[in-house]
C-alpha cells in the first residue's frame, strides 16, 4: 500500500471509493486504517454513486476543518518521530518553578500526536505505583491529589512530603518504546 498511496494522484472535494477500512477508536478519536484486502478507487467520478454523494456533498455544505487537538495542556500538532527529535534541538531551559512563563523566550515544552507502533513495553518494574490521595494546594486557588509515590511504613502509607494515607490510590504509568518510518522514540505516560 505504501507505494501505491504516494503514486496516486487525489484531488480535494473529489470522491474516493474505499473498501475494506477498519475503523478504529482510541480515546473518543476514529480513524480509519488500512488492511492488506483494503481496496482504493480514485477516478470514480463518473459513477452512481459518486454523483449522488457530489449531490449531498453540494446540498449540505462542507464540513468545517477538524480542531485542534487538545490534550489538556496545550495544543498537539501531528509529527513525525524525527520531526520530534529535530524540534527538541530548539528547546530553551525549562522555567524556575514558581515563575510566569515568557512568552517572547524560546518554548521548554513541545506537544505533538505520533503514531506508531510500540517496539517494546518496559518491564523491569510494575506499571503503576501507589499514589498519595491526600489533597493539596495547586498553586491556582483550587485543590488535587498530591499524587507523589507512597511507601508503606508497616500499614500506613507515607509519601515524600510527610503525608500519611490509609490507603493509596494506584497510578498506571507505562513506559514503552514506539517506532514510526523515521526513528525511534522511548515515552512514558
């Protein structure tokens, strides 16, 4: 399919016959991905069911260009492994702690949507930890989970900064390798 896809010629607000699509979804997001049986008309202009999808197409409007996508903390732009790699060279130092951002500095923090294929799943050590529960104050005026790893002290639970808890809540955090055509990248989340 790889080089089938970049010798075919699309052109925009043209109809293209796909069969064959697995639709898949992934935190509340669909898309469609190809099989080995997936089969790609492009030149069906002339049929049936070209014009009458032409007709509908015509008749509603067209839709509007997908948001961004928003990830709670900034906006995600889709990149390629190596496109990563070669943006991070540009990063600037993270901020003091405490401190307001500049918006004229250079960015400590990129966000981006990869796709690939997870290579290796990391496991010398459990993907989740025990997480201190207790409520602490985000700098913003409101509350959350202080969330810091709790170590059992012989039935109580305590975390770093001195919090005791009766009963931790448990964090996942998988650690992984992904790859894509361009490179390799190890994340964790």
């Amino acid at each position: 399919w790889g080089d089938r896809a970049s010798s075919l010629e699309y052109t925009e607000n043209v109809p293209v016959f796909l069969k064959g699509l697995r639709i898949s979804d992934w935190n509340n997001m669909k898309s469609l991905n190809s099989t080995g049986s997936t089969n790609v008309a492009v030149d069906i202009a002339g049929t049936p069911e070209a014009q009458e999808l032409a007709r509908a197409w015509a008749s509603m409007g067209q839709p509007p260009p997908p948001a961004a996508l928003n990830r709670g903390g900034g906006v995600a732009k889709r990149a390629t492994i190596q496109e990563l790699h070669d943006e991070n060279m540009s990063l600037g130092p993270a901020p003091t702690p405490g401190q307001p951002l500049d918006p004229n500095g250079p960015s400590s923090v990129h966000r981006h949507m990869v796709v690939g294929t997870i290579t290796t799943v990391f496991t010398d050590r459990p993907p989740f930890y025990p997480a201190c529960p207790h409520q602490v104050d985000d700098g913003r005026g409101k509350t959350r989970a202080c969330m810091k790893k709790l170590q059992d002290e012989g039935g109580a639970w305590q975390c770093q900064n001195g919090h005791l808890s009766q009963q931790p809540f448990y964090r996942f955090m998988l650690r992984a390798r992904i790859a894509d055509h361009t490179n390799v990248l190890e994340m964790s989340s």
